[in-house]
C-alpha cells in the first residue's frame, strides 16, 4: 500500500489530493493516514473569509494569496460551498485556474461541495486544513458563504475570520444578524468602487466602537476598504489580518483558540463514531425497526428506549 502520509509531509500535491478526496468520500482508509499527519500539523495560520453570496469572496481570496505569494509564503485555500447560481459569482476554483496562481506550485486549490457529509461538512473541512497544514501551506484560507449552522462551524476553524460586506446588497448593519458582528476579527469593506462605500465604512467602524460584545474583547476588529477587482486594499487587508494573529500570539489567545478547537473537534469525533457504532448495530439486527413498533405502540418510549441501549452498549 503507498505511504500517503509520508508522500503528504514531503510535499506531492498528487498524494494530498487523493487524501483529501478520501476525506470527502469518508473513506476509512483515510483515518491511519490522518493519525500520521497528526503531529506534524498546528504550524499553519487559518484565515476565514466569508460574507454574502457574491460579496467578492473568491476574488478578494485570489488578490489576497497572491499578496502572501509576494511574501514569500505558501498558500492552500479551502472553498466551502464555492458559489451559488444567484449571484454570478464563479466558483473559486474557476476564478483561480483563470488567474496567475493556476501554475503556481506554492499554492493547493480545493473546492468543497456541500454534500451530505454524515460526519458534518465542518468535520470535513476541518481534516482538509489539517492535510494542508502537514503539507506544509504556511497560511490556509477557508472562503464560506456566511449563513447556516455549518459554516458558523466552519469560521470556528479560522484563527483569524474576515467577514465581507458590500454597500447597496442590504447588506446594511442594522439588518445584521446577532452574532454575526462578534465571529469578524476583521470587516472588509469590498466594492468600495461603489456608491455607498463610505457610509457603510461609517456605519460598521461607528458599530465596533459602540459594540458592547465587541467592546468587551481586548482586540477592536479593524475596518478594511477593498476593490478587490482592483486589487486595492489588499495590503491593508493583510496587514490588518497580520496584525490579528500578532495580537493572538503574544496574548496567548491562538494557544488558547486551539485548545479549544482540539476538545470540541475529540468530543465530536467521540460523538460521531459512537453515535455510528450504535447505529449500525441497531440497524443490522432489526433492532431499531422493533424499537420503533414498540414505540408506536405505545409498549416502550424513546425515552426509555435510549437509556437501556447507551447502557447495553457501556456494559458490552
Ligand atoms: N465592482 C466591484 N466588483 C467586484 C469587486 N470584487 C468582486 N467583484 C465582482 O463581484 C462578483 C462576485 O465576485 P466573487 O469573488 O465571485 O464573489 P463571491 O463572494 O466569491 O461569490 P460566491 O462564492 O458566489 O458567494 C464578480 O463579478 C466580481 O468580479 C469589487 O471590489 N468591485
Ligand atoms: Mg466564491
């Protein structure tokens, strides 16, 4: 069988590839390889981008890669949900083949479709930026389309999460969701071409200030204007993300941010395949079926039911 893993740490796209398309097939042959990757990750940085269908996610992940391609630094890029037909937005991996960074072996492009994911698309996400991490990208960004469960879950993979916003797409603060103000460590302002731009920027950098959520953390996200079309801003943009990850490095807060991130992402392992032993137990013997006549019935409850099979299951 061929090593994946040491083909992974010693840099073949080929092998992290094949990997990751496991991953997304949850394919079991993926988990010993994963165990292997395990010490060699946690050296990359994760940016989160998200924002509104169409907000310019993918273009301002583009113009930002390449920023960081100028610096010197490797890039891998995680597209979740690449694009939706409403907005005319191209999907990532289109919009990067067509730029410069096609050809460009610093940089690892993949699209994740949002598929029925039993283990959870964020799980699933997760072990991608864990194979780019091993395979040495020194800054992975994550492009998400910000609505939903998932990808609330997915931005929790960001060590630093940039949230876009467009003048005239409604996309006004007072129509903002709670919560969505406090996941941004960042606020871009994309589109500044746009009329609109400015009172936008007024609004969101008067909401920071007056925030109290905001207020209580020791950092105030910093407000960014970008065209990225133009590439304008762009430095800015990496500046301020720069500086993002300075403060959660010499506060301990990134040590912190992933301490937290290890013992959510071991309990929902521990759930997954507890929950997918249990089940597959109780549907190969008939046992679930009978389970729910009973409960139909009336002879059993859920509640019951539940109870007698975690405590079956604990004593085997
Ligand atoms: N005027 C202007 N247009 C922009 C700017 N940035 C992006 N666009 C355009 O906006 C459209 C959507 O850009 P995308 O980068 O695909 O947006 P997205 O947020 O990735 O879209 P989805 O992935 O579909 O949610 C494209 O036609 C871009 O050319 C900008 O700064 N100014
Ligand atoms: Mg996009």
């Amino acid at each position: 069988m061929r090593d994946y893993a040491k083909e992974v740490l010693e840099g073949s796209p080929r092998a992290a590839a094949r990997l990751i398309s496991w991953l997304e097939d949850e394919d079991p042959r993926a988990l010993e390889h994963m165990e292997r990757l395990h010490p060699h990750t946690g050296r990359a940085y994760v940016v989160g981008i998200t924002g509104s269908p169409g907000a310019g996610k993918s273009t301002l992940t583009d113009k930002f890669t390449f920023a960081l391609r100028k610096k010197g630094l490797t890039v891998g890029i995680v597209a979740v949900d690449p694009s939706s037909p409403f907005t005319g937005g191209a999907v990532l991996g289109d919009r990067v083949r067509m730029s410069r960074l096609a050809v460009d072996p610093g940089v690892f492009i993949r699209s994740m479709a949002t598929r029925g994911f039993l283990g959870g698309l964020a799980k699933a996400t997760a072990d991608v930026v864990k194979v780019l991490d091993a395979f040495g990208k020194d800054v992975i960004l994550i492009e998400t389309v910000g609505v939903g469960q998932d990808e609330v879950d997915i931005i929790g993979l960001a060590d630093t999460t940039c949230l876009v916003l467009v003048p005239g797409l409604g996309d006004t603060i007072q129509s903002m969701k709670a919560g969505v103000m406090e996941i941004a460590d960042v606020f871009v302002i994309n589109k500044a071409d746009r009329p609109g731009a400015d009172q936008l920027y007024a609004e969101v950098t008067t909401r920071v200030e007056q925030d109290a959520h905001i207020r209580e953390r020791a950092w105030t996200p910093p407000v960014v204007k970008t065209v990225a079309v133009e590439d304008e801003g762009i430095d800015d943009l990496v500046q301020a993300v720069e500086a993002h990850r300075t403060f959660l490095e010499e506060s301990g807060r990134l040590a912190e941010k992933r301490r937290r991130r290890a013992r959510e992402e071991t309990l929902r392992m521990i759930h997954g395949e507890l929950f997918r032993r249990i089940r597959e137990r109780l549907t190969a013997n008939g046992e679930l079926d009978a389970l729910v006549e009973a409960i139909v019935e009336k002879r059993e409850s859920p509640y019951r039911a539940m109870q007698d099979v975690v405590a079956r299951w604990l004593r085997e």
